[in-house]
C-alpha cells in the first residue's frame, strides 16, 4: 500500500515539473540556439565580402622603420647619460648602465614587434610551415635519452613527450614524432606518452620536449638568441645599430631555424638569494642556470630530489612554479688585455662608466690548480717596494703570502703599495675587493691612476652591499682572469681583500642552503674553499711557458687572535705571513710588521743577492732591540754595550719606517740597510733618519749611479762589490 503511495506521488511531480520547467527550458536553449544561427548567417556574409590584400612589410621598409625609431630612442638615452656627467663616479656609472640597459630594451622591443608582424604575415607564415618537415626530422635525427632520463625511467614507466607548435600541426608530424619517440623508449624498457599542444607565442616553428631537455626550432627562439647577443654588443652608436638592424633583417627575410637544444626545470622555492629547483637531472655542480625573469644564478647543492642554486641579481623577480633553463656551461667570466684599467663586478661586467668590454675569451671561474709537476720552484723574487718586507719577509713569484692583523693597521696599504711598485716590472695586478666599501675602492681607483699603475691593474669590485653569492665568486673570479695572464707567460699579482669576508659570505650561503655547521657556523668545507682558491697560484715551468701568479690574501682578526679559525686555516695554506701588530701601528711604525710573527717560507730565494747579504742578520737585531726595548720600560741600568744595541735597533727600526705610495728600489734599499748596519749612520739621531735616507738616495742616484747599477745587477754581493760600496759610503758620510 505504501508503495502505490510512492509511485502516485512521483508521477503527480514529474508531471508538474515537466509542466513548469518546459518554458524555462525552451528559453535557455532557444536563445542560444537562435544565436549560433545568427552568428553562422553574419559568418556567411563575411565569407562572401572581397578579402582585402595583404601589406607584406619588404625588407627594406622594415629596417628603416626600425632605424627611426631607434634613432630616436637612442638621442633621447645621448642626452640622458650626457646629464649624468655632474654626479659621481658610482652614481654616473650605475646611471650610465642603466641608460645602455634600457635602450638595449627598447631596441629588442621594437624589432621583436616588427617581427611578429612580418613573421605573421601570409607570405611568411606559410615559408615557415613548409620548413616544418625540415625542422622535425633534424629534431628526430639528434634525440637520444640523457643519463637523467635513464634514471627517472627507473622508478617511473612512462617518460613525457610534448611536441609544441604555433598553429596546428599535420596528421603526418605528429605520428612520426610518436613512432621516433616510442622506439627510443622501447630500447631501454620504457613507455612514452605524447601530448601535442599549441602555443601562439612561439610565432614559428615547433619544438619537442623530452624529459626535461627541450629540442627547439622556434622563431621565439631565434629572437631569446638574439636578444642575448645583443646584451654583449657595445654602446650603441648609430653604425652600431644600423648593423644589429640590417643583421636582424637578413635572418628575418632569410629565416633558417637552428635547432637548439637545452633543459627545463621549475622553481620549488626562493628566498634570501637562494633558490630551490627540481628537474634538470644532469645538471652540475657551478654551471649558470638562467631564470624566466632574465636573472641568472649558480648551482652550488645537488641533492637527491632537489638542486640548490644562488642568484647573482634580485631574486625578488622569481617566482615559484616558473621555469628555469639550463644555459650549458661553468660559471665563467671574460678575460684578456681589454679588462686591464677597468673596474669589473664579480661577473666581469663593468662598473666604471668607461662603456663596452670588447672581451674574446672567457674562463670558468672554478678551475684546477696546476700539478706539482707543472711547477717550477719560486726564486724570483716579487719587490713590493717595501723595505720591512722586501728585507725580512721576502715574497716570490708564484709565492702565496699572507697579510694579516686586525682593522685599521695597514693591511689594504701594503696590497696597493706592492702594485704600485710593478709600474715597469711587466707583472699584470688585479685588486679583489670584497665587502669593501664603495669609497674605498674609489679611493684605491684614483691612487692608482695618479701614480699610472691602472694600466695595467683590473679592480673586482664587490661591496658590502652586494649578494653573498657575488661576494663568493669574487676570488674565484679574479683568479680566472689572472690564469689568463699566467698560461700566456707573464707574471701576475693578484690581492684578495678580504678573505675574512669572504669566509663570512659563504657561511652565509651554506647556512641558507641547510648545510651544517662546524666551528663558529662555518661548514665543514670552509678550508677546502680557501686552499682551491690559493693553490691556483703558482710559478709554471717553462714548458708552460714561466708564467707566475703571485697572491697575497687579506685576513682580518679580532683584538689580534692569530689562532682563531680562519686565520689558522689561511695561514696553514700560505707560504708565509705578514703579521701586522695593532701596538706597533699606534706607536707610529709605518709599516707595522711584527718581526717574530711574520715569516716567509721562500726566504732568501725571492732575494736578489745583494739584499739577501745586508739582511741576513737584520732580524736577529730588531729581535734584540724589540726584546731590549721592553725590558728597559722597568728603568733598569745598561751598560754601554747594550746601550750601543738600543741606538743601532732604533735606527733600523727608523730606516724600515716608509710612507704610503712610496716604493723604493730594491738596490737603494739594500744601501740603506748597509748603511745603518755597518754604522754610516752613528752621527745622526733616529728623528734625522728620514733626511738622512733622502740625501743617501740622492748621492747614489746623481753621483754613484753606475755602482747603484751594478748592486741591482750583481749575482754575487762579493767583497769587492763590498769595498767599493764602503768607499762610497765613506765619502757620503763625510758630506754629513
């Protein structure tokens, strides 16, 4: 009975429904039916309306229309970068950059608009469907599985194709591109699944996506190629643009795709300089990957399911889930003739408003050590123009010798000093500058210049306000550029300032990309960072052709702490240290070398013969003083001997004393020091010293210059050479 119920009651709302609802249902359908029918009669008209002819841009017309406008843009980036000339030098220079980037911008802009229309036109569009055929059977002639899709198809059956066109593609293309693909997985056991879509913003052309690597022959991808060279064309003149227009244009009219051949992946996360990616398994460790937003960075962590990476510019610009391409190759930067006078970031691009870098050749920043068997032994010596150091702590070519001691004591004086002092000597300088601040190395700039000593110096310049990432590849990258210089023979110095910043940035980078933390929350691998940076350095045989570098590191330590961990690490790298003592520094020792901290491994073999015999005992006797000198401070009584001791130490402590941005010969340093030590100097008091050494070296220039010559030139400081250098100085010393 209930059921009777039921169905009566089902059938009584079916009928009201259908009876309300069949209104409501023939207007939604009926409208739209009616309009599919209007819009196929409006179709219809169109189709019989004459068809207007199609404008097809000739070659001609388009360059030109290019040339004005760009014409235009660049006298309006002339007057621009003109204005600029009243700031200063950083200020002129990130403005002048700037100025260069923006029209470099526009000018891509404009010319890839008048390619997507030329390239949209009937003529052109349908030149480019006819090369399809071409384009796809090169593409499945060069496709072959990488060792990272070998890997993926071991825990997983089926590896993704896509095949990407602008327009749809023939019934043919596409099975042939099915069968080729399906054959190549069914060698190794594994399955394919194709997916074919289309993408407008391809213009042209088809590309073909294996795993992660990417096989495209698009016209998008003629204009990405483009766009880069011209990122590394020079300041855009008239001619210069003229030529990148007619350029562009004859590839336009003469439009042959090239296959290139790349890898995808996609951003996971980013933040603090530090991106995470998945995808490109064959990816290595340092290669440059570059991001959709134009930035580029460094693969510095590979792990199992994910890659780390660094970002060289702002990575506020990336965003997550967007796609990053392998460039193919080590991080590397520009080297030769042409980067000598400039100031270069770690990238090696310039920052000193002096325009292009016209550079040929590049280097990878990480890059091995020579062998111990392309060596030869460090007995050249390396002047540096100061006396405390060319007599105690001798350095060589091909030497590592460290510069340590706290703030503020002179560290960066000696590093500019020593390049100053090779103006002549045919030894190439470059100054890494990193975590400095700007007006430093502006001022370290302009010393230079006015001494002449930039034409042949490079500065790598990384503030303190740059990336951590930029500030790690710094010394790598200034090493790079001295290798150039090294294997083509020539003897080069090279300054890092500082490696204690240096040390500071890559904890920073490690602790960013979770890596643990050892002492002091440096990672573990901190010493091996430094010992692959300074074992580059070194004195090649002459079957390589001689050529040396000489790097002098900067450390910085705290309230004088010799024994903390990065000075220690450095030091036990180094062939020696400079060890400059904050007490000597206050007392007015300029240069403020501490004699029993600082040693040179190489010693007299970096020497010439001249001053490897008047200094031989020059360290024992300021040892002795120094010692004297702090006993007397409790007021004991001396005899005259030790009396005789503290006058003979405290005139060679005042002959050791020199001013900033003043070399000194190596022969007329060595006079000096004979002159004091053989007493010539007994006369004079230690306030006297500084006169003293400008009337000796006047004497020996303008009257005893041929025997000046010969002390320089001498392998042999023998007895005769002796006598006739007392001789001289007995005659001087009449004169007092």
């Amino acid at each position: 009975m209930e059921i009777q119920y039921v169905i009566i009651n089902f059938l009584i709302l079916a009928v009201i429904l259908f009876l309300v609802g069949r209104k409501t249902v023939k207007r939604l359908f009926g409208g739209r039916y009616e309009k599919i029918n209007s819009d196929l009669d409006r179709a219809e008209k169109i189709e019989k309306m004459p068809v207007p002819e199609l404008q097809e841009p000739s070659a001609q017309n388009f360059a030109v229309d290019c040339s004005e406008e760009i014409q235009k843009a660049q006298s309006v980036v002339a007057e621009k970068i003109a204005s600029v000339e009243a700031f200063g030098e950083r200020e002129k220079s990130e403005i002048h950059r700037g100025m260069i980037q923006d029209a470099r911008k526009e000018l891509f802009s404009v010319l890839k608009e008048h390619a997507v229309t030329l390239f949209t036109t009937e003529k052109y569009l349908n030149a480019i469907k006819e090369l399809d055929r071409q384009v796809i059977d090169e593409i499945l002639g060069r496709i072959t599985l990488t060792p990272g899709d070998m890997a993926y198809l071991k825990h997983h059956d089926v590896l993704y194709v896509t095949l990407t066109s602008a327009y749809p593609l023939p019934e043919d293309i596409v099975k042939d591109v099915d069968r080729a693909t399906t054959q190549l997985l069914e060698a190794v056991g594994g399955k394919t699944s194709l997916w074919v879509l289309e993408d407008p913003s391809l213009i042209g052309g088809l590309k073909l996506r294996i795993g992660d690597t990417v096989y495209d022959g698009t016209v998008s991808e003629e204009l990405y190629q483009f766009e880069k060279s011209l990122n590394r064309e020079p300041i855009m003149h008239d001619d210069t643009v003229g030529h990148l227009i007619q350029e562009f244009t004859e590839k336009a009219e003469k439009f042959n795709p090239h296959i290139h051949k790349y890898q995808l992946g996609r951003v996971i996360t980013v933040s603090d300089g530090i991106c995470w990616m998945d995808g490109l398994a064959d990816i290595m460790y340092g290669e440059v990957i570059e991001f959709e937003c134009g930035e580029r960075g460094m693969v510095l962590d590979i792990q199992k399911d994910r890659i780390g990476c660094v970002v060289f510019g702002d990575f506020s610009l990336i965003e997550s889930g967007s796609r990053v391409r392998r460039v193919g190759r080590i991080a590397s930067v520009p080297v030769g003739e042409c980067l000598l006078g400039r100031v270069v970031n770690a990238l090696g691009t310039p920052i000193d408003a002096m325009g292009y870098l016209p550079y040929k050749e590049t280097r990878p920043i990480e890059y091995k050590a020579p062998g111990i068997l392309d060596r030869a032994p460090v007995n050249e010596p390396l002047h540096t123009g100061i006396k405390a150091i060319d007599a105690l702590v001798p350095i060589g070519k091909g030497q590592r010798e460290l510069i340590i001691g706290d703030r503020q004591t002179g560290k960066t004086a000696i590093a500019v000093d020593t390049i100053i002092n090779q103006k002549g000597k045919d030894t190439v300088c470059i100054y890494v500058a990193i975590g400095q601040k700007d007006t430093l190395v502006a001022e370290i700039k302009e010393k230079l210049e006015a001494h002449g000593a930039m034409e042949y110096t490079t500065i790598i310049a990384v503030p303190a306000s740059a990336s951590a990432a930029l500030q790690y590849i710094a010394p790598f990258s200034g090493s790079a550029m001295a290798e150039y210089f090294m294997y083509q023979g020539k003897d080069v110095l090279i300054v890092y300032d500082d490696l204690s910043k240096h040390a500071v940035a890559y904890r920073e980078l490690s602790l960013l990309l979770h890596r643990p933390s050892g002492r002091e929350a440096y990672p573990g691998d901190i010493f091996y960072l430094h010992s692959r940076l300074l074992e580059r350095a070194a004195h090649l045989s002459d079957e390589l052709g001689g050529g040396s570098i000489t790097a002098l590191p900067i450390i910085e330590t705290l309230a004088g702490d010799i024994s903390a961990y990065i000075p220690t690490n450095v030091i036990s790298i180094t062939d020696g240290q400079i060890f400059l003592d904050a007490e000597l520094f206050n007392e007015g020792q300029r240069p403020a070398v501490n004699v029993g901290l600082s040693v040179s491994r190489v010693g007299g073999s970096a020497q010439t013969p001249s001053m490897k015999k008047v200094s031989s005992s020059l360290r024992t006797r300021l040892a002795q003083y120094r010692e004297l000198a702090d006993f007397m401070q409790f007021g004991s009584d001396i005899d005259d001997e030790t009396k005789k001791t503290l006058a003979s130490g405290r005139l060679l402590t005042e002959a050791l004393r020199q001013p900033r941005y003043a070399p000194v010969e190596d022969n007329m340093q060595a006079i000096l020091i004979f002159a004091v030590s053989e007493g010539y100097a007994e006369k004079i008091t230690p306030d006297e010293m500084e006169k003293f050494e400008k009337k000796l070296f006047n004497f020996f220039c303008n009257e005893k210059s041929e025997l000046a010559l010969r002390i320089k030139n001498s392998k042999k400081f023998d007895d005769e050479l002796k006598n006739s250098l007392r001789e001289a100085l007995c005659e001087f010393a009449e004169r007092l």
